[in-house]
C-alpha cells in the first residue's frame, strides 16, 4: 500500500477536480492546468465539486485515502470501548487500539480532511467567476459545507473539544485556511476560534444550499443536521435544539432500519447525508471491521465489546442489524455486520451514512436535557428513536439524571460504528474504561484487551498532528506529550 504525504501547502488544482501530491517533503506545487481554465463554466464548478466529494470518500485514482472510506467510521470506536480487536485477525490499527500511536504512525484523516478543505477553497476562490442566482448560490453552500464538515473533524479528532475541559477553548486548535493558497504554512487558532469559523461556514451555508441535490451530495438538511452535532459539541444547547428542528425529515421506521445498512432504497429512511460508494471505486467501509467469503465465513479484524454486546435487548432491531454471530477458525465471534454491505456481494460495499436522523433526535434530546427544566421535551426526542428500535416499546418516562443517562445509553446503541464512541467521551470529559476480563470471543472468553484505561485529560485524547506536517510547516504547533 503506496502512503501518501499531503501538507496544507502542498497541493494544486488538476483538470479532473484535484488534488495532487508527492511523496517526498518537496515544497514546490506540480505544473497542472490553471485553475483559471477550469472555473469558467458551470460545468467546471459541478467538475471541481464532484473533486470535493471524491475528497470525502478516498476515491482519487491515483492516491490511497481513508477519509469517509473508512477513518470516519471505525476510528472513534477503535480508540474507545465498544470494540475489541480481535487476534484471528491481521491485527490493523493496533497501535491506535493501544493508544500507543505517535506522530509517524497516525490516522490519514488529517491529509483527507485538508485536501477537501483545499478544494473547497478552490471553488470559493473562483465563486464570483458564476453569474449570481440558485446555481451560484447552491455551489457555495456545498462548498462551505463541505470545508467546515472537514475542519470540524480535524477540530475534535486533533484538538480539544470545547466541553471537554475548562481550558479547552483557549487550547490549540485547528488550522484555520479560507484560501487555496498552495504555499500556505499556518499557524494553529485557538479551538473557540475554530468552532467559530465552523459555525459560521454552516450557518451560511444553510441558507444557500439546496434543498436536494440528489443522492451523494449535501443539502440544506445535512447543514443543519451537522450545525446540530457542532452545537453540542461547543455546548451551545439552544443552537443545538434550534437547529435539529430545522431538519425535516423523520427517524427511520423499524420496519426500514435493517434496509439502510443493505442500501435497500427507501425515501424515508432518515439518512441525511450519503455518499456513494460502488466496488469500482474500490473503497470498502466494512473491510476495516470484517473480510467475508461465501466459503471461509467472516474474518474479523474487530469485533463488538462483550458487555457492549450485551447492552442490546433481543427486542431491538438494531441487534441484528448491527451483529452477526458466526464461527471463524473454531470459535464464534461476535462480528460487526452493519458494514458488511449490499445484498448478494460479501466485499463490504456499502454506502457511506454520514449523519442521520436518529443522531439529530438524540443531539436534541441530550441539549433539552442539559438546558434544565426541558425533561418533557428531552424524552419526547429520545422518545422518537426508541419507538422506532423496540418492538412493544412503552416509554419508561424518566426525568432528571436517568433521563440523561437513557440519552447516553441510547446515542451510544444507536450510533455504535459510525464515528461517535470516542468523541462522545472526550467532549463530556469521561475516561475510557474497557474489561480487563472479557476478550474478543462470542462469549466473552478468549484474549482480553490489554490497554483498559484511557483518563480523563490524557493528552492520547488528542491525536498528534502527523510527522509530515510538522517537518514542511516551521508555524505548525504539536500537540502536547508527543
């Protein structure tokens, strides 16, 4: 597998929508076409846009990503405790699953989330190059859109998040770029600086996206779905609930819910944002969990936490759609089948579901529950998920701390495998607590974990800023105890 080194300066608009960049630490941008040349028609702009996505989803031909092909996925569950790794499998992200990660052995989200941040600049860049009206309006807001969903997931994987401490927004933040500038060697903005610019792209955009813009792409309800989820993470609960009642759309039915992880169509399924993703394009989001043959059965490189596993009740849809138990080389396993992909293939093909519904309700829920005085309405939000996962569900009407806890457990079951685990710890300031007992097998035996406490305020709850940057940008801040 080629590794690929793209600094924030070290990046160039090509013909087909983007990005190049070298494996070696050389500062000079390629000779490619001018960017003027391709911003000159609105076909240029969809072409450029459709370079943004391919940022999102890793699928540039020539280059090897993991952005929301896979980081974006599995990362917050590998670091916290709704997985263990299993010892039958190749043994990937291991040292993320220790916490034993350092500069030269992180994640790529750090590159992907630039590259389409570049990209977006781009597009911005050149926006007045378009006559005024929807067309111009729509390729904006994609395009703010787009450059703050990026930077609010570099913000909270390599930065404090604002409430998870009370020195968090004074920290080191984010990279803030609103240019594509090729030679640009930014400082790091303080965090509040940071989720002030996410803000503001969001809330501008929000207004001048489309309402649809059909599948794969972002619209007015992803905006707001998103400003939800960076509204609790900067604690801003009124902001939250505002926005999550901007988004019309309604919690996937139990009878839908297991098509969504098949990619059954279903217009109502209450996905928000999905990115498509095809064998062509070789990016496989299940492979990181699971590789599967119709003869040898499904190899696990992860598989569900025992406890974890046991928090779902059998009267919850989400148990089977979200597991499958199976014997692999003698023994059984409880294996992630959520991402295991589209009916009648066994290459984990799926769909990337980026934000949904039900995570807009339990955003909702969570701030009317924080804001005091709002339990009524914080149950009705929980409420609307719930009776949509439990057959015979009658709601046990909780208030006060179980209230907050019901929400807690219930964004956790909901959102399991879909890049909330860890940062739902770390924004409240929890430790990550794993059995030091269970192991990776079905019934809980087999080889435990041996990395069980993450604190509270350990420096591993931010990731270090990789090597790569580091070395080409003398302005480039790393994080402390790395």
């Amino acid at each position: 597998m080629k590794k690929y080194i793209l600094t924030l300066g070290l990046a160039i608009v090509t013909a087909t929508g983007f990005v190049s960049c070298e494996d070696s630490l050389d500062r000079q941008p390629f000779n490619a076409q001018d960017p003027s040349s391709i911003f000159v028609s609105p076909a240029g702009f969809e072409n450029a846009m459709r370079g943004v996505y391919s940022g999102f989803t890793g699928i540039d031909a020539d280059m090897y990503t993991t952005y929301m092909g896979s980081d974006y996925f599995i990362l917050a569950d590998v670091l916290a405790d709704n997985l263990i790794i299993s010892q039958t499998g190749r043994l990937t992200r291991r040292s993320q699953f220790e916490w034993i990660y350092s500069a030269n052995n992180v994640s790529y989200l750090y590159a992907d989330a630039y590259k389409v941040i570049f990209r977006a600049n781009a597009i911005l860049d050149n926006i007045n190059n378009l006559s005024d009206g929807a067309f111009k309006d729509n390729m904006r807001g994609e395009a703010l859109a787009s450059r703050a969903i990026a930077l609010f997931d570099v913000a909270r994987t390599y930065a404090k998040i604002p409430t998870q401490s009370a020195d968090a927004n004074a920290s080191l933040g984010a990279s803030i770029l609103t240019t594509a500038d090729a030679f640009a060697l930014p400082a790091r903005n303080t965090v509040a600086e940071t989720y002030a610019q996410i803000i503001d792209d969001l809330e501008t955009a929000k207004d001048l996206i489309n309402t649809d813009n059909g599948v794969g792409r972002f619209n007015r309800n992803t905006v707001n779905a998103f400003l939800s989820r960076v509204y609790l993470y900067n604690g801003d609960m009124p902001n939250c609930v505002a926005a999550a009642n901007n988004v019309t759309a309604n919690v996937t039915t139990r009878a839908d819910f297991p098509g969504i992880w098949k990619d059954v169509p279903n217009p109502n399924e209450g996905v928000l944002a999905r990115l498509v993703l095809t064998q062509d394009d070789g990016v496989a989001i299940g492979t990181d969990y699971s590789q599967t043959s119709p003869t040898n059965g499904v190899k696990s490189e992860y598989v569900a936490d025992f406890d974890f596993y046991n928090l779902y009740q059998n009267n919850d849809v989400r148990k089977n759609a979200y597991f499958q138990t199976s014997p692999f080389a003698g023994n059984n396993y409880n294996h992630i089948a959520k991402f295991f992909g589209k009916t009648g293939q066994t290459n984990n093909f799926v769909d990337a579901k980026v934000i949904r519904m039900a995570e807009v309700m339990l955003n909702k829920a969570e701030a009317y529950a924080e804001m005091g005085g709002q339990d009524a309405l914080a149950l009705a939000a929980l409420d609307a998920v719930r009776s949509e996962r439990y057959s015979g569900f009658v709601s046990p009407g909780e208030t006060g701390n179980a209230l907050k806890d019901a929400i807690a457990l219930e964004r956790r079951l909901e959102l399991a495998y879909e890049g909330h685990r860890f940062y739902d710890l770390k924004r409240k300031g929890l430790d990550i607590t794993r059995s030091a007992t269970n192991g990776d097998l079905a019934d809980g035996s087999g080889i435990a974990a041996t990395s069980t406490l993450l604190a509270a305020g350990d420096n591993r709850f931010q990731l270090p800023i990789p090597q790569a940057e580091i070395d080409v940008n003398p302005n480039m801040t790393q994080n402390p105890g790395y």
